[in-house]
C-alpha cells in the first residue's frame, strides 16, 4: 500500500507551484506534533519575524486586561490617551470609537494612518481625519492595533511582552520573543513580532484550547470565544477567498472554518477546534504577487482536505525535509567568466565584478554585498546587514539567475540575473520584494568591461 503523503510535503507542492519559499511547517493533532520541517539553515526554533500574528497576541494582551478590570471593551479609546487629544478637537467619530472596535477591525479609518501621515505613528491615529463612523464596517487598519499595544503600555506601565511574560509567555514555556518598536517608541502591535515558529504554536495551541495550559487557564475561555468568534464581516473586502468570512478579534476566521492568525509573506497558524487541528507555517511569498492569500487558499481548500481524508484511514508518511525555491539549471549554458564591469546608469551598482564557474562562483557589486553562490546547493550570505540564503542555476546561454532569501528582522527576497553577451557586455536585471529592501536592489542596467 503507498503511503499518503504528509500535509507538508502536499503543502511544499503548492508552494513550488506559487514559486515561493516555505521556511517550517509545523502540524498537531489534539495537541500532539504530527508533523515538523523546516529549511536549513532555518529550525522550529529560529526567531522569524510574523508581522500581523502580532495582532492576535495584542488581542490577549488587551483580553488579560479586561479579565483584570483594568479596561472595559465598551471604553472609549480617547480614554487612555488624554495626551493626545489635549487642546485639539476630537472628531465624534474618534471619540466614539471603543477598544472592542479596534479589536474587531471596525474603527473610523479606512487604513493605516501612519503611512499617510509625516509624524508619530501613535498620533497619526488620533490626527490623521476619520472617514467613517467606527463600529459600522471592516477596515483592516494596522495603526488601531498600534493603540491598542500602545494601550497596554499605557496601562501597565511596561512593555508588551513584559506584560505577557509571566501571564502568558513563560506558562506556556516560550523563549525568546521580541516585539520591534515603532519609531515613536511603542511595540508595533500590529506587526512587529519575533518569535520562533514552535513559540508561535504553544501560543496557538492555548487559543485552540479555549485558553487553558496543562489544567490552567491563562486567558479567560470568553474572551478566547470572542475572539474566535464573528465581529465583522469581511465580504466586502478582496484578499483572497478565504478571508473574505468574517473577522474576531485581530483573528481572522476563514471560509472553511476555524480561525487564522496571518501575517504578510505567509506567517499562519490555523486552528480548527472541530478537529483539534493546528497548522503552523512561517515562509516568504512575498516574490508572488497575492503569494500569502494564495498559500491560504491552497491550504485550507487543496491540502488540509486531502491530507485530512486520507488520515483517517492510514497514517501519512513523514515529511521531507523543505527546500529553498531555485533558478533552473542547465549545465551546457554555464561559462566560466572573470572580471569587471561598470556603469553609468542612475541608481544602479557602479560596478559588478565576477568570479564565475560552471558550478558554483562570486559575485560582487560597489555598495559592499557579495553573493557566493553553488548551483548544486544553497550557501548563505549577509545582504543588508542581514542573514541570507542564496541559491543559482545557468539558466540560459550565458545567463546566471541567483535567488536571495533575506532572513533578518524584515523578510526580503531578491532576484537577480546576469546576462553574458558575445561582444562582452553584461547585463544586469534585478528585483526586490519586501518593505525594508532599500531601492537599490532595483536594476536594470547594461555594463561594460572596465
């Protein structure tokens, strides 16, 4: 009898076919890991940045806060921020605008107020002019989960993970977990999570357990059921098919059931009560327009389907080991290059100097990175300050591809291809996905031999 494939290897399937980078998947069963892989040099226990999974650990945050009758969910948000209304006339809709608002993504603004204003994110909340009354309809705004993180440090004097470290973090026996600041000072709530992928998982798991660990609740079993519950319809928005549903508290909950934490580039964790079902998966999709909705969407409408049926009848097979998306490679286009080449088109590298064999080689360019590549396996490198992986293939005549997975506190991926001409020439064409990646990374130039 053939042995079924793991929901891993099912779900590695449909990344290769999206053409993006799967980093761990992690998978339990009433509470037990069933499955676990991950991409070397990455590990389960790899810190990895999970930008808006950091809403949904804001939202126990604020849910321990209530349970201590230090907040009301009807409070006015205004409330514990004196300091920013001051002097300046608060628009009704502001001022009407509650916690339990901000929580369910039905505040007063249509989107992120910081990236459309010149000053501090936290007043860019309270300045940036409201267009609708708050309470009415779903707008995914990652500056209201900016207040409410903000909200917790105002109310308990010290960060929020300093918070949640004895109340949540350390029952549940999680490590290192970092919470990157904005530049006026407060945890970016909203997105600015790091944590390892087993962390996140011990997180999920007490959510799917209804907020007990070990015979012990640790958030209030309402709350986790608000939370997990419908507070806004999402139908009208267009991310995707799964998460056009409905929304809990900075939770989403899918069209197949259960509830999602997600954040940008395909950081997840699933949870399906029914079934006692968690599913963890941290990635970049970010190369793939539309990758991370896209990654849900063959998840919960391709994969946990098949695996799940099959399961039930025999046990699955283990997982492979995840592999690093890679160029094509055919050996007759490789040639063996060395030199330099310049010029002068605006914002492109002064210069490129290879190193270059048929296997593996060099390659540097003015502004200081060097990629060191092998088209038989990944090699790591340091772009940007930040630890990458670097995978390459000939991929035509004379064509070099080279892939950067870029794994610092801000995911990036680059692609590059150099193109070796017959008359000498070479031409460079570069990409960058992610929102740290400076411009520089941009190209598309020809050089010279200097």
């Amino acid at each position: 009898m053939t042995t079924p494939p793991s929901l891993t290897d099912l779900l590695a399937e449909r990344a290769r076919a999206l053409d993006v980078a799967l980093h761990t998947v992690e998978v339990l069963v009433d509470g037990e890991v069933v499955e676990s892989a991950a991409c070397a040099p990455l590990t389960l226990d790899t810190p990895h940045r999970l930008y808006s999974v950091s809403k949904s650990l804001t939202a126990l945050a604020v849910g321990l806060l209530a349970d201590d009758g230090l907040l009301r969910l009807d409070d006015p948000v205004v409330r514990f921020f004196p300091d920013q209304v001051g002097e300046h006339p608060v628009h009704p809709w502001l001022a009407a605008t509650t916690v339990h608002d901000l929580l369910a993504m039905r505040g007063p603004h249509r989107a992120t107020t910081y990236k459309r204003y010149d000053g501090p994110w936290l007043e860019s909340w309270f300045r940036v002019p409201p267009t609708h009354r708050p309470g009415t309809v779903f707008t995914y705004d990652t500056s209201g989960s900016y207040v409410l993180a903000a909200l917790v440090e105002r109310v308990t004097g010290g960060s929020l993970v300093d918070f949640l470290r004895p109340r949540l973090l350390d029952p549940l026996g999680v490590g290192e977990v970092r919470v990157l600041p904005g530049p006026d000072g407060w945890s970016q709530g909203g997105s600015g999570l790091v944590c390892s992928a087993r962390d996140l998982r011990r997180i999920a798991q007490v959510v799917l357990d209804g907020g007990t660990h070990d015979g012990r609740s640790l958030v209030p079993a309402a709350f986790v059921e608000a939370m997990t519950a419908s507070q806004a319809d999402t139908r009208q928005q267009s991310w995707g098919s799964e998460l056009r549903q409905a929304y809990g508290f900075q939770t989403w909950l899918p069209a197949q059931g259960g509830w999602l934490m997600f954040g940008l580039g395909g950081q997840l964790a699933w949870g399906d009560p029914g079934r006692g079902l968690l599913v963890v998966v941290t990635a970049d999709t970010q190369p793939c327009p539309a990758g991370d909705q896209r990654l849900i969407d063959a998840l919960l409408q391709d994969v946990v389907p098949r695996w799940w049926s099959s399961r039930q009848t025999v046990r699955t097979g283990s997982p492979s080991d995840l592999a690093w998306p890679a160029p094509r490679h055919d050996p007759a286009h490789a040639r063996a290059v060395v030199g330099r080449w310049t010029t002068d088109v605006p914002d492109a590298p002064a210069d490129v100097v290879l190193d270059v064999g048929p296997t593996g080689g060099t390659v540097s360019a003015a502004g200081g990175w060097v990629l060191t590549f092998d088209v038989t396996a990944p090699t790591q490198a340091t772009i940007e300050g930040a630890r990458a992986v670097v995978t390459a293939g000939w991929s035509g005549p004379g064509t070099l591809d080279l892939r950067c997975a870029v794994l610092g506190d801000e995911l990036a991926s680059v692609r590059l291809r150099l193109v070796l001409t017959d008359d000498g020439l070479l031409t460079v064409a570069s990409q960058g996905f992610g929102e740290g990646l400076p411009a520089g990374w941009q190209v598309d130039a020809t050089y010279v031999p200097a």
